[in-house]
C-alpha cells in the first residue's frame, strides 16, 4: 500500500507518505503522532482513501465501495480491521521508513 499521509494494514498493508522519520521501525510514540488522519494509499495498484478517526474508527474507500474497521497500535505495530475488505480479521505490522514513504509487511 503507498500512502500519502497514509495507513498500512497487511494485504492491505504497504507505504505510506508521512513526515520524514528515522530509519528503522518507528517507535510506537512516532508511530501515534502519524495518526489519526486522512491517507491516500496505493493498495495492489489501486488508490484508497482511508480515513482514521481519533477513536480508533477507520472508513477507506475505493471508487464508490467503502469499508469500515478500526486501527490501533499495539506492542508497536500499527494493527488494521477492515469488516470486508480483510474479512473482519485484524493484521498489524511494524511500520518502517522506506525513503520519503513509510511501508508495513
């Protein structure tokens, strides 16, 4: 996934264009400051908005389809449940810097 001021979850999970962070995985504090927000994400090759409310809601959309879920960030890693899109399963990753994007496996 390829975000501009973005989101990651796997599978729907991949880069995201924040702030210019360190290299490494981020700290779960720099990873909070990221969030929340509205990120535009290239997932597959396709561009999602996603949207992360500050009470850990999340709606992204793709043309006219919409999902919703919620993101959180625990033990580091930043997690993502989308109800349809990943079938409400829940999928977190370590968030690294990759350049001027950020990317989750």
């Amino acid at each position: 996934m390829i975000f501009k001021n973005t989101l990651v979850a796997a599978g729907l999970i991949g880069l995201f264009l924040v702030q210019p962070a360190e290299a490494g995985s981020l700290e779960a504090k720099k990873l909070k400051a990221l969030f929340p927000g509205s990120f535009h994400a290239i997932v597959n090759g396709w561009a999602v908005k996603f949207t992360a409310h500050g009470d850990g809601s999340l709606v992204g959309k793709f043309k006219s389809k919409t999902d919703t879920g919620r993101w959180s960030i625990r033990s580091g890693q930043l997690c993502i449940t989308l109800t349809q899109w990943l079938g409400g399963r829940t999928a977190c990753s370590q968030v690294v810097q990759d350049g001027q994007w950020y990317r989750a496996d």
